[in-house]
C-alpha cells in the first residue's frame, strides 16, 4: 500500500472526481463509496471488457491535518496475468495468433500502468487546488519552548522573548508528504532518504 499526504485547501471529494472524470471511459470503470471526510474510490475494467484482463485498485482518501491523506491499494492484477499468459501460450502454439491478441495485449499493458495514472490523476488534481506534499502555512509555524508564541520556520529565536528555537525545525518528505520528526533521515511513510 502506497500513501501520500497532500497540505493545502484540499477535500477528499476532490480527488474522487477527478479520479471519476478521468476513469469511467474506456475498459475502465470507476465508482465511489463514502463521506466527504472520507472517501473510497474503485477503479477497475469492466465485467464484458471486450480486450484485456480484469484489474482493480482501490483509493482510499480521507481528511488529515491540514489536507488529505490517499492511500493507493494493492492492484488485482491476476486477471491482466492470465490474460498475457493466454497470449504467450496462443503465440507458443501458432506465432500468427498474437496478431488477433494485439487489442488484448495493449489493454493488459495499459491496465499494469493503472497505479501510475491513478497518481498522475491525484497529483494533478492537488496541485489544481494549490495542495501539495510540502508544509502547510499552519504547520510552517514553531512553538516557542519559553513563551508560547508560533514563529515561522527557519527563525533562529523567537521573535517574542528572544530565545534559541533550536534545529527542532518541522520539514516534509519530498516524495509522500509526510511530516518528519528531527533527527529523522528516513521517512517512516515511504521508507526514502529525507
């Protein structure tokens, strides 16, 4: 399961949308279950596909601080499987045959790309709203240990009482979004390099 947090002025339905506008056409279909806080999109090919293997993936959207959190699920990719495997048996028996496969053989390719539309959809439409995986205004602020006051981030004290605000600086991962604690060189989402 892959997760990204997007801080910004952005709700869960937005995403959905987005992923209904871009995914009910085609051999896909898409549909929505939920809340405006928190959202369930399945995108998937249809039952009678007349090309191709059965896919679905399922995106989970909910409210986070200051924004959404979306969390992609595992894609069922047994039925592209079986399919490609009928085309590489069908062109072991008669090499001819892959030409009638051809519309098969795209579909599958394009259904094991799923995640990565489904992400491109999602990353756009956050960044259409202004969202993105980097501080929010609100989270860009550091408590003073002293006296209580925010101060924006990278301030070396703080602009009320004067004191040291230390290298305890909040920051995001550039891949996924998450809010990393200090000291931390890896992401605990993501698993990457900060």
């Amino acid at each position: 399961m892959e997760r990204r947090i997007f801080h910004g002025k952005i709700k869960p339905v937005d995403i959905a949308q987005a992923l209904l506008g871009e995914f009910n056409q085609g051999n896909l279909k898409a549909q929505s279950l939920g809340q405006s806080d928190k959202m369930i999109v399945q995108v998937g090919t249809h039952p009678g596909a007349m090309s191709g293997g059965q896919t679905a993936m399922t995106v989970t959207i909910q409210k986070h601080e200051d924004g959404i959190m979306v969390e992609l699920g595992q894609q069922a990719w047994l039925g592209v499987a079986a399919s490609l495997g009928m085309s590489a048996l069908a062109a072991l028996r008669n090499p001819f045959s892959l030409l009638g496969r051809l519309d098969d053989i795209a579909q599958d390719i394009e259904n094991l790309q799923l995640s990565e539309k489904i992400w491109q959809v999602i990353d756009q439409s956050a960044r259409s709203t202004g969202a993105s995986t980097e501080l929010s205004n609100r989270l860009k602020r550091l408590t003073c240990d002293y006296c209580g006051v925010a101060n924006p981030v990278g301030e070396p004290s703080c602009g009320a009482c004067g004191a040291p605000l230390g290298k305890s600086q909040p920051r995001t991962c550039r891949n996924c979004g998450y809010v990393a604690r200090p000291g931390d060189k890896r992401c605990e989402n993501c698993k990457k390099d900060l």
